[in-house]
C-alpha cells in the first residue's frame, strides 16, 4: 500500500448527531461549512439541539 502526500494530509469532516437519548450518529461530511449547515437543520427539524462537528484525518 502506497500513499501519497495528499492523502497523508487528508482532513475529514464528521457530524456527530445525538439522535435520541442514547443514541448517536456519525456522518461524514465534505466541509466543515456543510456540517454546521446540517447540524442546524437537524437541531431545527427533530427539536433535539445536540450537535458536533469534528475534523479527522
């Protein structure tokens, strides 16, 4: 397995979602702009105000 600089330095975004009392859910988005978007429509559409954004690598 070969990688490349682009890859090593690759960032992921993740949006971390309480979906019940428990419950959570990770997906991955393609910014950081796109999951604050998509944590405030999912806080505004369930009621459920708990939200995360996260890089990865």
């Amino acid at each position: 397995m070969f990688l490349t600089v682009m890859n090593a330095q690759a960032e992921s975004f993740w949006l971390i979602l309480q979906n019940s009392t428990y419950g959570i859910e990770k997906i991955e988005m393609k910014n950081m702009s796109q999951c604050e978007e998509q944590g405030m429509q999912y806080t505004k559409s369930s009621g459920i105000p708990r939200y995360l954004c996260l890089i990865g690598k």
